[in-house]
C-alpha cells in the first residue's frame, strides 16, 4: 500500500467502526441523562413539596394540639385539602401513629411507577403521624421512551449518513488514488508499476495453464524532435493519440501501458504455446509500427513519428516478469538500430549487442568530457575546372583503445543520447574556425560544410541561435558556410522546418540536401523549401557505370536542381569516368575518394598551402554515353538543353 492511501485506509476504518460505535453510545447516553436527570428534578420538587406541605401541617398541629391529641376523627375536618394542596398526579396523605390513613388529598394512587417522600409530623416535639407525598413518574418513563426513541433515530441518521455519504466519498477518493498510482496522469494508461504486477500475474497464471505471455516494448521514433520543435502541447497530443491508437491495437484482455516518456508496452495474453504468441505478437507489434506511422496532426500542423517494437514471449525468451520485459527493451533497442519503424523478437545474441551497447555509450560521455572528437576535411571541387572550392568536414572519434571511429558507428548513439546538439555545436565551431583561419591564410573565401543532425534541426530557434553564435566567434563569413541537411526533413513537410530553413537562409548560410535521392522527397515540396544544393547520393553515382539508367536518374536530378535554381554537387565519385561523366552531365560540383579523401585537419592544410590542383581540368568534356541515355529518356539532351521534369505530387525519387 502506498503511503498515500495510509491516512485515507485509516479514516475509513475510523469511520466504518469506531464513529459508528460512538454515535451507538451517544444515542444510548442522552435518553439515560435524561432520565436521570429529570428523576432528581421530579424527586427534587416532590421533596420540596413535602417539606412545606408538612411545614404548613406542623404549624398546624401547633395552633390547635386539642384536634390532634384528642380527637383524631376531628382531625379529618381541620386537616382538609387545602391543607395538603393539590396537585395532579400527586397524592398526598397523612398517617396517624398507627399508620392509618387520616387524611388524603385523594383516594386513588396515582399511576405507576411512583416516587414518594415520607415526613414525620411532630407536635411538641413528639412524633404524631406522617405525611406522604406520591407521585407517578409515567410521564419521565414516556418521556425517556421518546427521548430514546428520538436519539436513536438521529443516531441513525447520522450512522447511515456517515457511512452512505462519507464513507462512500471516502472510497472514491481512495479508488481515485489507488488509479492514479497505478495510472499515468496524461494517457490515462496503466503505468510501468502496474503494468509489471500484471506482467507477474500472467506469468503465474500461464505457468499453471501451460500457455504463453508475449510482452511488446514500444519506443517512439523521433518524439524528441516534435517536443522539440512543436513544444510540449504538441509532444503530450502526440502522447495521448499514440495511446489511443495503441488501445484500438490490442483485443479485450489485452493491456496498453506508458512505462515512461515516449516508450509504451502492451501485454498478450495467450491461450497457446510461445511460438503461437510470437506470431500474435507479431501481428500486433506490425499494427502498432503501422499505426504509429500514419501522420500526426497538431494545430493543423502534421508530423511524422514511427514506433520499434520488441518482443519478448514466456516461457521461451525468459521466465520472470523483470527478463521479460528487459529482453523486450532489448529487442526494442535492437529493432530501433535496424533503422526504426520496426518490430523484432528478442534473441539472445541481442544480449552481447546490448553489453557493447552500453560500453559505447559509456565511452562516448567520456569522450564528450574529454574532447575526444576530431574533423577530418574532404574536398569539395568543381567539377569542370577541377578546382578546390573547400571542404565537407566529417566528424571523427580518436578512441584511445579502438583508434579512429568513423561517424557511422556513433553519430545515431549521440542522437539518441541527447549528446548531438553539444558534438554538434563543436563540429560547427571548430569547422568555421579553421575555414576562416585558411581562407585568411590563402585569401581565399573557401566554403565548408557541416552535417547537421535531424535533432540539431529540432531545436528550432535554438539552432538558429547556435549558428548565428558560431559565425559571431569564429568570424566566418556566412556565405561560406553550408550547412546540410538530411532528406527526411524534407518528408516531415512541417511548417516549422521551412520557417527554420528561411531564417537561417537569412542569416546568410546556404543549405543542402544531403544523400538526394535515398528517401521518398515530395517534389512538389522540394519546390517550396529554400534549398542551395542537392547532394546526389553515392549508391547513384557508384552505379553510373554499370547501370546506365542511373545515368538518366542522375541526369534528371541535376536538371531538377537546376530548374529549381539550385546547384547540385555529387558524392562519391571514385573515378576519372565517373568524374566526366557528371561534368558532362552538368553537375556542378563533386566529391569522393577520385578528388580527394577526408584528411585530418593538418593534411587538409598543407593541401591547401600546396595550391596544386587536385584533378585537372577537364579540356574536352567526356560524350556521355549516348547510346544509354537515348535508350533510357529519349533522345541525348545537348548541353543546357535537357529535358524538363514535372514535378508529380509526391513520388519517390
Ligand atoms: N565509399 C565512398 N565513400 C565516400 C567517398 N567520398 C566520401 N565518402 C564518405 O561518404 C560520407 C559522406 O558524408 P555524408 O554523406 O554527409 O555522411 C556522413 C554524415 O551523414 C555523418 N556525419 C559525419 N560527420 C558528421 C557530423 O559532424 N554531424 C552529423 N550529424 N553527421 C555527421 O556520417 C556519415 C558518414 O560519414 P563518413 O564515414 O565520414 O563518410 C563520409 C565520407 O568519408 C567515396 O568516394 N566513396
């Protein structure tokens, strides 16, 4: 029990019994009271009443002793009802030394039960006779009955009361606080607490049956960028529409929980064997990738998250609750570095890919502490006058066991460490500080371009400010520098990416499309964002010559550049023929290992200070291959003179 339900346990208990019990008591002590209470006032008032009544009689019997003495059948003229004073429901009488009665105010006894008081008469002292004053007490014993009678109802009243009202709001709140600890506030979905006492449960229920429990762990994809750049209104619409779409995922019996942040679980109950969970499982994790990928709208705006999944199934993958859902976390992690928007079930290989998964990360907030990164800088030429134009600069990790880590292996684990936007910066810093220190050194304005992460992107007006800081302290003329983005932003169409597109254009820096041509870009879009320069991806430049329908592709796209207004650089190129091939094709600039590798930063230098030419020009240009280009898009364009594109709503490039 949570110590939040403690008091409300213990108010409810004091309620249920010891006030019930109490209001018992009251209800039985007032009619008590009363009682006695008005048992000393009658006896009180009937002993006053007495004491005068044999005052009177005394004095009486003091005036006239010869009634008295002698003639005792006198004394009932003399001693008459005036004497004894009337009173209803009272009889008063006097006895003579013998007991007998001598005088009564009247015959009858009133009704029981009585009280009485006895006084004895004196006459000169001598004892001569008593006075008797009775009473009925029916009216009290009435009285006391409705008194009872009133109390006990009013006892009720307030039993029932307490119990019907109080009590009942009592366990509402505490059911309220028993959901709430068991519940996420914003999804209204059961929490990672509740969702492992579940998680227990069915294993022990399936360890009886001998069926199955399959456990999905789902992570969002990409839910940092929107709370990033759309805020957190945006981030918990987002939140609570996934758990819609979870819940509408799963059958009844079924259970959709928020473990934490962006990452969900759902549990399956199956009546079968693992292997027959696994495949349900599947099914429901291929709903949940689907469901998670369809757009997103917030204040009409629309974006895109995904979702991985991982499945773990008892009793195959593990046989606690804890094993079970940390091999789904695993899967799930493993499924997110299999390139997102993916399920997969967990195998224990996946286990040793966890270890040196949380070994890299721990290297990697060392390495950030420690600055362990380094730029290595590749050529950017001109691809007709082979001239050096500047450098892409490509991040390195110096590992002080594993050597020289390229970006591939640590540039997603950054992202996904919250670290990029910090690596990030120092990749910009440290570029355009020594692209502006080389172009003062040579007099030259050389052009340098920095990756920027999706996440970077993200930080919407933050970024800006980071750009507009780096060019402030390193004295980079913005022209110079470009920064490159990836095509996904393209695709993410948001409103958002492009106002971010046009300030940072307006500070001056041009951008890029890195690896054109590997995602599913809009054309249509393409049109309306404030793009400098497509870079072609390699896989097309690679394939130039063995697959000539490349040629056309490329061909194409350079032209698409080109009506956009836009330059188009080519990566990759490995060789002279590649090289002319995309000068004949009009590609403006290029890069690859032909032109020139990533060097450190001191090689890059000397190049520079070298002042050779890394290729030469190219006098005639290459006649692309003709022939390929007829058979693939018609006749061969003539210099500039290429066939236009449409632009198709959206289609894949
Ligand atoms: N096979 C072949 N490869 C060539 C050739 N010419 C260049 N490359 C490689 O292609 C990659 C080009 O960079 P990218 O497309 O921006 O792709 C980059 C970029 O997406 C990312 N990256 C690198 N540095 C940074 C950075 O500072 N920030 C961010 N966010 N990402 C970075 O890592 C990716 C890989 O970078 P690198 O390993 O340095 O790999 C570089 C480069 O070494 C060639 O002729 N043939």
């Amino acid at each position: 029990m949570t110590s939040a339900k403690r008091p409300l346990r213990s108010a409810a208990y004091w309620l249920d019994h010891v006030a019930v019990w109490l209001m018992l008591a009251v209800a039985a002590a007032v009619p008590l009271t009363y009682a006695v209470a008005q048992f000393q006032y009658e006896k009180g008032t009937l002993a006053t009443t007495a004491q005068t009544r044999s005052y009177l009689l005394a004095q009486y019997i003091a005036r006239n002793p010869q009634y008295w003495q002698f003639e005792e059948a006198r004394l009932v003229g003399f001693v008459n009802d005036s004497m004894l004073g009337a009173q209803p429901g009272e009889r008063r009488r006097v006895l003579d030394a013998k007991g007998q009665v001598a005088v009564e105010n009247v015959p009858q006894a009133p009704p029981r039960p009585l009280i009485e008081v006895a006084l004895t008469l004196y006459d000169a002292g001598r004892p001569v006779g008593n006075l008797v004053v009775e009473r009925s007490i029916r009216p009290l014993v009435l009285g006391t009955a409705l008194v009872s009678a009133a109390s006990l109802a009013i006892a009720l009243l307030l039993i029932w009361l307490i119990k019907s009202v109080l009590l009942h709001a009592l366990r509402q709140s505490e059911s309220d606080l028993r959901f709430r600890a068991e519940h996420d506030t914003l999804t209204s979905l059961p929490n990672r607490e509740h969702f492992r006492t579940r998680v227990v449960a069915a294993i022990e229920q399936a360890a009886q049956a001998r069926t199955a429990v399959a456990v999905l762990f789902i992570d969002l994809d990409h839910f940092k960028a929107i709370n990033d750049a759309l805020g957190h209104d945006a981030g918990d619409a987002t939140l609570c529409e996934v758990a819609q779409r979870l819940r509408s995922t799963i059958r009844q019996g079924d259970m959709v929980a928020r473990l934490s942040g962006d990452e969900f679980a759902i549990l399956l109950d199956v009546t079968h064997d693992a292997e027959v969970a696994a495949g349900v499982a599947r099914e429901v994790a291929s709903g949940v990738v689907t469901q998670c990928g369809r757009p997103f709208s917030f204040e009409g705006q629309v974006h895109r998250i995904g979702a991985s999944v991982g499945i773990a199934v008892y009793p195959s993958d593990a046989d606690t609750a804890d094993a079970l859902l940390a091999h789904a976390d695993t899967a799930m992690l493993n499924a997110k570095r299999a390139g997102r928007g993916k399920h997969l079930r967990y195998a224990p290989a996946m286990q040793e890919a966890q270890r040196a998964r949380l070994e890299l990360e721990g290297d990697l907030r060392v390495a950030v502490a420690e600055g362990q990164f380094l730029l290595h800088y590749q050529p950017l030429i001109d691809l007709a006058s082979g001239q050096l134009l500047g450098s892409e600069a490509l991040l390195r990790w110096q590992h002080p066991q594993r050597g020289l880590v390229p970006p591939i292996e640590f540039i997603t684990v950054l992202e996904e460490m919250g670290l990029i936007a910090e690596v990030g910066r120092w990749v910009m810093q440290r570029a355009c500080c020594v692209t502006a220190r080389w172009s003062h050194e040579h007099g030259r304005a050389l052009k340098v371009a920095v990756n920027v992460s999706p996440l970077q992107f993200a930080q919407g007006e933050a970024f800006v400010e980071t750009v507009r800081a780096v060019l402030a302290e390193t004295g980079l003329p913005p022209q110079q520098l470009q920064l490159e983005l990836t095509e996904g932003l393209l695709m993410s169409q948001s409103e958002q990416s492009l106002a971010l597109m046009h300030q940072l254009r307006a500070l001056g820096v041009s951008l890029a499309i890195d690896d054109f041509g590997t995602g599913y870009s809009s054309l249509a879009y393409l049109r309306s964002f404030p793009v400098d320069t497509l870079k072609i991806d390699r896989s097309f430049i690679r394939d130039l010559g063995p697959r000539p329908e490349h040629i056309t592709l490329v061909y194409a796209i350079v032209q698409l550049g080109h009506n956009l207004g836009m330059k188009v650089t080519a990566e990759g190129i490995e060789t002279a023929e590649q090289r002319s091939q995309l000068a004949d094709l009009r590609c403006d600039t290029g890069q690859g290992y032909f032109l020139g590798r990533p060097v450190p930063e001191e090689v890059y230098a000397r190049l520079l200070a070298s002042g050779e030419p890394l290729v030469p020009a190219i006098v005639a240009p290459v006649v692309v291959q003709a022939a390929v280009l007829a058979a693939a898009s018609g006749p061969v364009p003539a210099a500039g003179t290429g066939p236009t594109l449409s632009m198709p709503e959206p289609v894949p490039v």
